[in-house]
C-alpha cells in the first residue's frame, strides 16, 4: 500500500452525473476501506449556493442510491466529516479568491491539493488560469495536481492549445489526464498476462497472429446526452481514448520496468507506430452506421422497445446527422512486430449485448485436417465477465480422426477478490501521485493525430449513414473493412465455429 499524504481533493462539477454516480460513491469505499488517509478532506464545487449540511444530506442521497444494501455507519460518520462544499458562481468575480481563503484554513484542509475537473472541457482552461491566478497551483510548500476529465481536446488542435493554456500554469507532473477504461482491472492484466507469462511471448507477433479485434458494445443508446453525443460520434468518443488505449496495452514492447515513464514511453511508440488511414481509401479501412429503432435486452434479461437515433435527434429538434453511433475500423502497425496484422477496432451503442474484449485470432496450424478445423483464438474479456479464454482444436474421441473446438475458459475474478472501480483506483492513484494509469500529452496527441482525418471526412460526407436495428449483431456490410473473406466478427460467449453468419 503506498503512503498517501495528508491531502484536499477539491472536486469541480460535484453535483454532476460523475460525481453522485462513481466519484462520491468511489471515494466512500476508499474511506471504508481504509484507504483514506485521516487528514484527507473533500472539498465539493459547484454553481449553487448550497449549505454544508444541505450538501452532506445530498450526499447521503448518492450514497443511499448507490448502497442500496446499506452502510457502516461509523465509516459514513467519518465520511461525512470529510466533507465540505464551497459555492462559485460563475458570475462572482471573487468566487476564486473566497475559495482560497476557504482552502487557507489548515485546520480543516491540508494544503496538499488535488483537484479533480469533472466540469464541460470548455471550462478545463479558465479553472486552472484562475487557480494559478490566486496562488493555488503554487508547489512551493505542497503539491498541487489537477485531473482533467477526458475528453483532453476534440482534434489536435483543441488539445494542443488547451495543453499550451495549462501549461503556462502548471508542470507536466502536476497534470492528470483520465482514460477511466485504464483504471479497470481487466485492462491492467491485459500487460501482465503478456509479460508475467512465458508462452505468449513467443507467439505475440505477426508470424503467428492472424488478426486483433478490440470490441467495446453497448446495449445503452446515446441516453440524455443527445447533444454531447451527436458532436462527437463513437470515434471521438471511445476509439480515440479508450480502445486505443486498449489496442496500446495489446501491442506495445515490454516496458523496461513498471514505472510510469516506461510504460507510457512504451505506449506512445506504439501510437504513433499505428498507419494513418488513407483518407483516399477509407472505405477499405473504415465503416459507420447508426442505430434505427428496435429491441435491446436490458439489464434483468427482458427485452424493451427503443427509438432509433435519429428519432432521438429529432425529438430535441435536430433533423439531420451523419454522426455514427457504430465505428468499425481497420488499423496497420507500422514495427516489425505486427507488420501485416489487421487489428480490427469497434464499438457501438445498442447493440445485442454489452461486452469489451480483446480477440486474438491465430494463423493456419501446420497440421490441417479437414476444410473445418478452426483457428485458434485467445480471448481476454473486459467486461462484463473478466475471464482468458482459450479455443484449441482436439481429437473427437472414437475411431475417427477428426478435431472440434475446445473452450479453455478462466474467470479472472474470484468471488473473494476485491471489486474496485475503475475511478476509485484512478482517485487513489492522484492521491498518491502515480501517474501511470493517466495519459501523457504524447499519448493524447498520438491519439487524435490518428482520428483527425476520419472524423473530417466522415463530417463532411452528408449521404445518409447505415442503419442498423438496435439490439442487433454488426451490419453485414461493416465486414467490407476485412482484409480476408474468412475473418468475421467475433462475439463474447460464442465458439468460433458458431460465427455469426450475417
Ligand atoms: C465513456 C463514453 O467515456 O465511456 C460513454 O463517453 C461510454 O459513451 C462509456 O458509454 C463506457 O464506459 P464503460 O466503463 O461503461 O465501459
């Protein structure tokens, strides 16, 4: 366990969705686990002008919606003295400088700070200019961190001149840039099942691998953030951040060893190894569609009638989007490693089921004996089921000599194993100042240098989009992006021999 200092978690956006869903929960379990340290308060900001004991009670509510099976109460006791809320209007000129003389009271907040933004990006530049502005990212005597939500920019440009606004005030150490997917503990073992094992190796490369598919779906449709969604598309909004974060931990060199520096050097020479997407051949490489109206199967198994993104547009007064709620793309990297290796990525909202995983298909075994006999394929599952699973062809016992698929499947959770979320690792993380799991500029810009031309050239081709029913498998016609007529889509609890045929 690694020492945390006495310390302030100033967290901006308090009464949003983050904050009541994962954030106040989250950092309610750290307290329960003993993971807080006894000098770590919480100071909570938001708009309005809200009494601490108001706040304490909203605070109840979240943790009463998330805990429904209820609490320790000594723990809530010692939660609730944690907290802390301060009001900033935006309209008051002195909100900033009645924040610092409310942080100036050592008695109740130790002077180390972090600072979590979880506020709309637009407001990502102007919070930090005006912390700076009243002293509150000085580190003469304390830390001073600040956690950015994603998205970190909307294309290169946008990222880097909000890199170049923040960092007039702050120094890359000071700077915490969330990829939440990096906090799972499934996307954690993707290194250390590569690099703590000896068989994989060897077999981790394109003499072997045939081809990678990183899938994240989701039954959710775009939800309330009909607005948010419909500027920023499933490219922007999961490949550019988490699925190529993902594909990263897939492909890059072992890290020379475990400290942060290592492994994100290790990761950025791997995004900025991926092939740009020839704009002038996208539709070999990239697919997009959208969800029409249909049925998904929500979560207690039943099944439930849902519009289609477009009517969900038109019921706030927007008529027309090209902006996909399906992405499938095909990428190439550029080392001597994966020359040649498609990596297939894709995600999509209201689809069939909800699932995130790594699909590893390997080549053609030496010994082929019959026209039927598959390939072998290497599952490593994220969520929902955190399981390795294996496919390796075996004898039919019987006279004959024939093979079928064999299921090597191991859940990675115990039932006994600590179930953490990802944001309460990534909160612990700031606190103790381990930058590993957070996001390096060069990552980010690697990122969007990849997705820029995509998202442009999607933007500016106005043909209707593809539908696809909701609560559906891939469109058929997404399989344009293959590189052979035998690669296909992969499910989460399918054999390979049952692939889906469109
Ligand atoms: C967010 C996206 O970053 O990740 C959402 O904005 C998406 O659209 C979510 O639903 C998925 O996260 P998770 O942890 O539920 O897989």
């Amino acid at each position: 366990m690694k020492k945390i200092d006495p310390c302030t978690l100033v967290l901006f956006g308090a009464s949003g969705n983050l904050s009541r869903v994962k954030l106040m929960p989250g950092l309610f379990r750290l307290d329960a686990a003993g993971r807080l340290p006894d000098h770590m308060a919480i100071l909570s900001v938001g708009r309005g002008d809200v009494s601490r004991e108001a706040w304490q009670a909203d605070i109840k509510v979240m943790l009463d919606t998330k805990f429904k099976n209820g609490y320790d109460e000594a723990v809530f006791k010692r939660f609730m003295a944690r907290n802390h809320y301060h009001a900033n209007p935006p309209t008051d000129p002195d909100a900033f400088k009645k924040m610092q003389a409310k942080l100036a009271d050592e008695s109740v907040f130790p002077q180390n700070l972090a600072y979590f933004l979880s506020v709309r990006p637009t407001d990502f530049a102007p919070i930090v200019e005006q912390l700076s502005g009243v002293g509150l990212l000085d580190e003469t005597n304390h830390w001073r961190r600040v956690l950015i939500e994603k998205p970190f920019g909307t294309d290169l440009p946008s990222a880097q001149a909000l890199q170049a606004s923040i960092t007039k005030h702050l120094k890359e150490s000071q700077i915490y840039r969330i990829d939440h997917y990096l906090g799972k503990s499934a996307l954690q073992n993707i290194m250390l099942t590569r690099f703590a094992n000896t068989m994989f190796e060897p077999i981790w490369n394109n003499q072997y691998i045939d081809h990678v598919q990183i899938t994240n779906n989701e039954t959710l449709g775009v939800g309330d953030r009909t607005e948010f969604y419909n500027n920023t598309g499933a490219l922007r909004d999961m490949v550019q951040s988490h699925l190529l974060q993902t594909l990263a931990l897939v492909a890059m060199e072992k890290p020379q060893d475990l400290s942060p520096e290592s492994i994100r050097a290790e990761k950025v020479k791997l995004l900025q190894s991926i092939e740009p997407i020839p704009v002038d051949d996208l539709n070999k490489h990239v697919f997009r569609a959208q969800y029409a109206a249909g049925r998904v199967c929500v979560g207690d198994g039943h099944g439930e009638n849902v519009h289609g993104y477009l009517d969900e547009l038109a019921s706030v007064g927007v008529t027309e989007s090209v902006t996909e709620t399906y992405a499938a793309l095909k990428l190439f990297i550029d080392n001597p490693r994966w020359k040649g290796v498609p990596f297939y990525v894709r995600t999509a909202k209201r689809m069939h089921e909800g699932n995130t995983a790594i699909s590893i298909r390997f080549k053609k075994a030496p010994m082929q004996l019959n026209d039927e006999q598959h390939q072998n394929w290497l599952m490593l599952n994220i969520q929902p089921r955190e399981c390795i699973k294996m496919e390796i062809e075996s004898k039919i016992p019987g006279l004959d000599i024939a093979t079928r698929t064999l299921s090597i499947d191991s859940p990675q959770r115990q039932a006994t194993d600590e179930s953490i979320d990802s944001y309460e690792s990534l909160l612990l993380n700031l606190m103790e100042g381990d930058p590993s799991l957070y996001l390096h500029i060069s990552e980010v810009e690697a990122q969007w240098r990849l997705m820029d031309p995509i998202v442009k050239a999607w933007a500016a081709d106005k043909s209707p989009v593809h539908q696809y029913i909701a609560g559906s498998r891939d469109p058929a016609e997404s399989s344009v992006i293959f590189e052979s007529e035998d690669q296909f889509w992969r499910y989460s609890i399918e054999l390979n021999g049952d692939k889906h045929q469109s």
